[in-house]
C-alpha cells in the first residue's frame, strides 16, 4: 500500500509540474467542472490536478476537498484521501464522514472505520443502510464483532424505515399499496418531507406527474435545503408538461453545484420543449465541453440544429459522431436525414442506404429514403421504400403512397 502511495504521489508532482492541458487561465469554477468530469471519466491523476487548482482559488470549500478525497480514494492513494476528507469534514462537519470510515477501512484500520461510520449513522447525511452493507470497502469489516454490534442499534427514524418497506413494495411493482401506505404514514407525521418525497417516487412510476410535482412542493416546504429535492421536482415538471417550472428547478441546483452535468441535458430537452433552441444548444454545448464524446450529446445537439432548420451546424454534428463510430445505423440516419434537407439527395440516399444496411426494419429510415429517391427522380425505388416503410410500422408512408405511386 505505502508503494502505491509513493508512486502515486510521484506521478502527480510530474503531471502537476508539466501541466494538464487548459489548466492554467481558468476560474475556480471551470477547474471544479473540469475535476469532477475527470474523475467521472476515471482519469484520477487530472482530476486531482485540476481540483488542486481549484483549491488554490478557494482554500474554505468543502466540496472541493471532499471530490479531491474522492479521486484520491479510487487512485488508491488513500493516506491522502484520508487528509481530504478531514479537511472537508472540518469545513462542513460530518460531510465526510463516510468516506472517511470507507478510507480506513481500506488501510485496515477497522476500530476507526467504525468509529466514523457510527458518526456517519449519527449524523443527518446518514445513507440507507442496505447502500452501507452493499459497499465493497465493507467486505472485511463485515465478519468482525464491531460490525455486527454497531448494527444491533437504531440508526433510522419511523419515516425512513417506512421508506424501506416502500422500496420493498416498488420492488415488487405493488405501486397502490405503497401509495396506501404512505397516505397513512404522512398524516401521522411530524416532519414528513422524506414520506413526500417516497410517494412522489411511486407517483411517478404510476405516471401521474402532477401529484408527484406536488408531492416534491410539499418536501420543499418543508425542507428547503436538498438540492436533490429541487432536481426531481424538475424531473416531475418535465414530464407534466411545466417546461418553465422544470427550467427553473434545475437551474437553481445547477447555481449551486455546476458539475452536475446530466442536468445541464435535461434542461436543454426543457427548453427545446419550448423552442428555445439556442439556451438549449448552448446547455448541450457546455455539457460537451466536459464530455467531447458522448455521441448521444453529439446526437442531441446535431438534431437541436436540424429542428432549428440549421442544417449546416447540424451535419457538424452527425459527421462528428460517424468518426467516433462508423457502426451505428442512427449516425447515418441523422446524416442522410440532413443532406435530404439540403437537398444533397445523393448523398441523403447513401447515407439512409448504409443505415438500412445496419438496420433493416427501420420504417423511418426507409422513408426518409423514400423521398430522397422521389426528389432525385427515381419514382419507382421511393414507392418500393414507402411500401417497405409502411411495412415496418411508418404511418407516414400511407400518405406518400397515396399521393404518389399507383
């Protein structure tokens, strides 16, 4: 373990000494942004970097030694994940203290892993206790006395015991009997926010988005300070239809943490909802600026453009994805549906033909297909592409069909 750690220290001062491209000129924000991208994407060493960076800027926040722990932590430089994760702890008292006990878990030191744990359990960022048990820096841990002593007490409230047995009962899809349930648990309760959030869980597998919306309200209201809170109220507006509502939700949380980054796609599928293309590209683009391969972002802005009849900017997009992967049908299909729009039937029909030889039964693709081959002139290949549409399930091919083949 100490040899890892030697290594590990060595291999930073280097990269620190010779520079992570794009660190230097950058405000304590984008080095945050930049930090926990890396450690999502598993490059430690960067990630390290750039949260040191940012540390530099603003020496008193928390979350920037608590992520920097955490790079530590996977990089198994664990000495110095545990000097993090004090540091965290002593600006915001027991925010670390999981991952400090995990941390000493991992050097052996099981008195003081327990020692943390139960300081964890005792605190209100406690985490279930099937998520602990689940923890792999556990497995040892488990067989001794010290565990199973500390589990013979009573860590959780009535409120998150009942979200237990909801757990259980979505588990096994009994969706009205949790409703049931915590319809009788709430009204009984004192400080019921986390009975509201479990039902606004089970509201929106049942669907009904409005009362899990509502559900979300009254948590906040009670509990205005989870940023998690704020993040399914805007899931739950979304899928009701309150695009606005679900803009503002999640632009308050992403105010108070910038790297989380699925929310900035979320937001742009708002906005995109309200046709407000360009903060919807410019929330697609922020996320790739972080994440510059994700093809299923690329995908989203190219056709961001498309709809915004900004076709050019759009092929940007869709040629980028076909050079990260030249083996997805919905690459050329985005391609061809492009160059149909800009009239390049040619290659539209090139495009739309090597998707179809990735994915045969694609009803949409042969009609898009369709009307390439009809505007290039060949009428007879785009009835024999609308028949095959139809054929597979595209409605729209009735209509051509219809209007231009006997």
């Amino acid at each position: 373990m100490q040899r890892i750690n030697k290594v590990g220290k060595l291999i930073y001062i280097l990269l620190f000494l010779i520079g992570v491209p794009g660190l230097n000129a950058q405000n304590p924000d984008e080095l945050y942004c930049n930090g926990v991208a890396s450690l999502q994407s598993e490059n430690y060493v960067e990630s390290i970097n750039y949260l040191t960076s940012a540390i530099q800027y603003e020496p008193n926040n928390a979350l920037l030694y608590l992520k920097r722990g955490e790079a530590h932590y996977k990089s198994g430089t664990y000495d110095d994940a545990l000097t993090d994760f004090r540091e965290a702890s002593q600006l915001d008292e027991n925010s670390a203290d999981f991952w400090i006990s995990k941390t000493y878990a991992m050097l052996g030191n099981q008195e003081q892993s327990l020692i943390y744990l139960k300081k964890h359990l005792s605190s209100g960022y406690h985490l279930k206790e099937k998520t602990i048990k689940k923890d792999d820096a556990f497995n040892d841990l488990q067989y001794s006395d010290g565990w199973h002593n500390l589990w013979q007490e009573e860590w959780y409230t009535e409120e998150e015991m009942t979200e237990d047995e909801v757990d259980y009962l979505m588990k096994k899809e009994l969706y009205l009997d949790a409703i049931t349930l915590l319809d009788e648990k709430i009204s009984a309760s004192e400080n019921p926010h986390k009975l509201h959030a479990c039902r606004a869980r089970v509201n929106m597998k049942l669907g009904n988005f409005k009362g899990a919306a509502a559900d979300w309200e009254n948590a906040i209201d009670i509990e205005r300070k989870i940023p998690g809170y704020y993040i399914e109220r805007g899931r739950a507006y979304y899928e009701a239809g309150k695009f606005r509502n679900s803009i503002d939700d999640f632009t308050r949380v992403l105010r108070q943490d910038p790297a989380l980054f699925t929310l900035y796609i979320e937001r742009a599928n708002a906005y995109a909802r309200l046709k407000e293309f360009t903060p919807a590209i410019r929330d697609v683009v922020t996320y790739l600026k972080y994440f510059e391969n994700d093809q299923d972002a690329i995908a989203l802005c190219g056709n961001l453009h498309y709809t915004n009849e900004n076709y050019i900017e759009a092929l940007k997009y869709f040629n980028r994805n076909l050079k990260l992967d030249n083996t997805k049908a919905v690459h050329y299909k985005d391609r061809g549906k492009t160059y149909l729009k800009t009239g390049i039937y040619k290659f539209a029909i090139n495009d739309l033909s090597m998707a179809l030889d990735l994915s045969p039964y694609d009803g949409e693709t042969y009609l898009y297909k369709g009307i390439a081959r009809f505007e290039s002139g060949d009428k007879e290949g785009a009835c024999s592409d609308w028949s095959k549409a139809r054929k597979y399930g595209e409605m729209k091919a009735v209509e051509y069909l219809l209007e231009n083949c006997e």
